[in-house]
C-alpha cells in the first residue's frame, strides 16, 4: 500500500472492505499488463503531500489525465515538462484575475498540496488514452468514503466542485460544517458558463481567514 502512516490510519476501516481489496488486485494487473497513467508509485501522491488534519481545501477532478508524461497524482496538475493542458490555463487565467499572481510558468501544484489542497481525482488511474477506462473499478467508492470521512471528521473545509461530475460529490459534504463553493468546469468548453467570474481562491482565503485558518498563497512563481 502506497498510502503513508496518516492516511492508513485515517482510513484503516475502509482499507479492509472487499471492494478495496478487489480494486488493488485489479489495479495490480492493469499496472503489469498495460500503460497505466499515473506512475504506480503516484498514484497516492495528492493524499500523501497533504495529512488529513491539515487539509484546508478540497479540489476534486474527475480520472488523471491520458497523455504520456502528463498525470503526476494530483488533480488538474501535470509534471513541469508537461505542455499546459487547456482546464488548467483557464484555471490559470482565474487565478491571474482573481487574485493577481503571476501567469505560472508550469503546471506543477505541489505548492498548493503542501499548504494544506487535497488536488484528488475521483478515479484515481486511467489507462493511456483512453479516458474513463478505469470508472467503475472501486475508486469512486473509495474517493467518495474519502470525502464523506472528511467532512464528518472534520471542521471548515473549502470543497470546490467544478463541473456536474464533482458537483455530484456535494450530497457527500455537511453544509452547516463546511464551504462549497461550486461552478462550471474549467474547460474550454465550459469556462464561460460561470467558472471566470467565479473567484475560488479569494472566496477560499475570506472562509478560511474568517474561521481563523491560515490563508493558501495561491502564487506559484
């Protein structure tokens, strides 16, 4: 299990189910038989850069992206010799206008994980260009009970949805306990149907200030 101490222990009782157990034996295979996006030894990473009890903000995605060198285990985020995919220059460019950082110079948003973003995927791999081929498997069980576990342990966090896919996710988040803030996805085709204009990360930085939380530095240069 890829999973580090704090994870497995936040999530040793789902760990144990059958669908679990089924999912990894599967994932095992597709890994050893085909070309399976992201790396293995990725496939974790966006939950291992971020422990449960820190995580201030939730982006949910849905499966990693298809291309070669592309998908790094963190949703919307790809590995820095990675061409800018065209969701995460439209996140960019909300980024740029809502909160006046520069335009970044690569797709990498491990900064964003280590102050406290959980970036996951509700699949969690996919198998090269072939979106959506691994949907089905056992991973939304496992990423909603990730998500509902969250907002029952915990206090004040931002989930943001973008698109119908993780909108889908909101019946899993307590409102009386936590912010969603929710609009269309960032892609080119759905952009300008509310996502510019939407100002995600300074609405985080005022939840978060306002229940005494430290604020995410959205600047990645």
């Amino acid at each position: 299990m890829l999973l580090n101490d704090k994870w497995l222990s936040f999530l040793q009782d789902e760990l144990q189910k059958q669908y679990f157990q089924d999912l990894q034996h599967e994932i095992n295979i597709q890994y050893k038989s085909k070309t399976i996006f992201p790396k293995f030894k990725n496939i974790f990473r966006a939950f291992n850069l971020v422990e449960p009890k820190k995580i201030k903000v939730v982006i949910i995605g849905q499966d990693p992206y298809h291309g070669l060198n592309q998908a790094n285990g963190l949703a919307f985020s790809v590995s820095s010799e990675c061409k800018i995919p065209p969701s995460l220059r439209n996140i960019f460019k909300e980024l740029i206008d809502d909160t006046g950082c520069d335009n970044p110079k690569n797709g990498v948003l491990d900064i964003w994980a280590e102050q406290g973003v959980l970036l996951m995927n509700t699949i969690l791999s996919v198998e090269e260009s072939k979106p959506h081929s691994h949907k089905n498997m056992g991973w939304e069980e496992f990423t909603d009970a990730i998500i509902s576990k969250l907002s029952l342990d915990f206090n004040n966090i931002v989930f943001i949805l973008w698109g119908g896919e993780s909108q889908k996710k909101e019946k899993l988040v307590d409102i009386s306990k936590h912010l969603i803030l929710k609009s269309s996805h960032p892609s080119p085709l759905s952009s300008y149907r509310g996502f510019f204009g939407s100002k995600p990360f300074s609405k985080t930085n005022e939840y978060l200030k306002s229940h005494n939380k430290s604020e995410i530095n959205w600047c990645l240069i």
